[in-house]
C-alpha cells in the first residue's frame, strides 16, 4: 500500500467570502498530525490553480482543492494533463459545493478535514471534450445562466442567495433552444429548454440523481423538449424538488439517459456553463473516456 506523507493545499484567495486566510493555520496544524508536509498556494487569479495543480502534481502525494467547484475543476483539470496521478480531495469552502457533497465531505471544517485524515478513496469518472475534463456538470437552458451571471463580488458576499437572486430574474423566461443530439446510434433533434450531462447526486445545490454510481463508465443526459410554457416550469419544479427518477422512462418530453458519449449541434450558440463557469461553442463531442482517485468521506 502506497504511503501517503506530503500534501499541497490550492486555494481561492475568495473562499470563505475572502477569509478563507483566517483558517489555513489551523488546517494545517490539523494535517500536520498525520502527514509530514504540508505546503499552501494561493491562486494568483481566477485561473491559476489549474496551472499550479498542473506543475506540482509530480511533487505531491496529495492536492487539495480548497474552495468551490471551480477551484474543484481547475485542480481535476491540472492533475489529469500533467501525467502524475496524484490523490486529490477537497475542502469545500464555494458557494455550492456540489463536488464534494456528491463524495459525502460536509462544508464543516474540522469535519471536511477528518476526511482528509482518514483518506478513504473513491473512483469518480470524468467527461472529456477533447480539451478540458468536466468534473461533474454541463448544462444550457432554464435557468442554468444563475451560475455565471450571479457576479463573482455579489457571490462572494451573498453566498447561495446570489443564485437565487439571479435565478428569480429569469424564472419566467423558458428558452426554446434548437440542438441536435446524437447519442446511441439515435440523433435527436428539436427545440429543447433545458439540456445536462451530470456525474455526481447534486446540481446548483439540488437534488437531482441521487445515489448513482459514480465509476461504471456513463453518465446522466437530460432533455426537457419545449412545450407548453406553464407545463414546463411545472416538469422543472418536479426536477428540482424530485430528481431525475420522478419521471416515467416513456415521458416523450422528457429524455433521460445513460451515455458514455454524445456529439452536439448547439445551432443557437447559446452559451452551456461547463461545471458552473461559462462557455461558448457550436459543435462538440464528449465523451467518458477517464476516472481519477478523489477522497472521500
């Protein structure tokens, strides 16, 4: 068995609503007990842990991604495209912390940290697009736009309220975005509101697919088929307080299916958030194709 003793901390400056610096002594201090180094980065902008997670993950047993699940994705992202394969876990200090919710690591610091300690591992499978890996979530359509037009300064005071606030503003505005989607030898074409490819239980903090497995090589697609506009907010009301197993395998307007990958046509070029960061493009092709080593609870 591999011995684990040195450890890098990479962490948003912004975290914690930018007091994330009050409480790195004492994580340390704590890690300290088990391992026998115990080394800080701070991001030296809104990109930078990528590449820093990308140049030290041949030096270190173990990186950390303090923050939320951008600091998350960046720090995946590094470690897959450096050649090392480093453990890497989480300290989830961000808005939403989906990430580390789906791997059962609580927003508790001394509790986040006792998983760190008792480094129990899990596989987790991860979406690749040809150029960066999604750790858990693509999406476009209703109400998906919250995770990037809540800005960065209201999210760092406001927390999850911001998401809220952003997505009461478009509660009402159901899209009819034109896509193609092939999939399972089958290519499925039309207006949609609402597109997802998920890996994990949780999405902008809801409940959506709870207790999947996380390693079996697929992952979730979702497509709500624009209808009826009040029809519609009710299928979403029922996706958010429900999840995905609320509805019936033949629901015509609602497709939901177990993939490994699927090519898009986005022939609106509305923008997808990509792991909660917004993105843009016209065509792409993603596919389930590598899983890497996270701790857990």
């Amino acid at each position: 068995m591999k011995e684990y003793s040195t450890i890098l901390i990479l962490y948003n400056p912004n975290a914690m609503r930018g007091r994330i610096d009050e409480f790195l002594p004492a994580i340390r201090k704590r890690l300290l007990t088990r391992y026998k180094e115990v080394d800080l980065m701070a991001s030296p902008n809104e990109l930078g842990v990528e590449d820093m997670a990308n140049k030290n993950a041949g030096k270190y047993d173990i990186i950390i991604a303090c923050g939320g699940d951008g600091t998350v994705h960046q720090t995946i992202n590094g470690v897959m495209k450096s050649g090392f394969r480093p453990l890497v876990g989480i300290l989830p200090y961000g808005t939403c912390n989906d990430v580390a919710f789906t791997l059962g690591i609580p927003n508790d610091l001394n509790k986040a940290i006792d998983c760190i300690l008792r480094l129990n591992t899990t596989k987790y499978d991860l979406m690749y697009d040809g150029t960066d890996y999604i750790t858990y979530a693509l999406a476009t359509g209703y109400l998906t736009d919250a995770s990037y037009s809540a800005g960065k300064n209201i999210k760092k005071k406001l927390g999850r309220l911001a998401y809220v606030l952003a997505g009461i503003k478009s509660f009402f505005k159901i899209p009819a975005l034109p896509m193609t989607i092939e999939c399972d030898n089958e290519r499925i074409h039309g207006k949609f509101t609402y597109f997802m490819l998920m890996n994990g239980y949780r999405v902008g903090g809801f409940k959506v697919n709870m207790n999947e497995k996380l390693d079996n090589g697929k992952v979730k697609l979702v497509l709500i088929k624009k209808s009826n506009g009040l029809v519609t907010l009710f299928r979403f009301i029922k996706l958010f307080l429900r999840g995905l197993k609320a509805f019936k395998s033949d629901n015509k307007y609602v497709i939901i299916k177990d993939i490994d990958k699927v090519k898009i046509e986005n022939h609106s070029n509305t923008p997808f958030t990509l792991d909660g960061e917004k993105i843009g493009f016209l065509k792409k092709t993603i596919k389930v194709n590598s899983s890497i080593d996270l701790i857990t609870k």
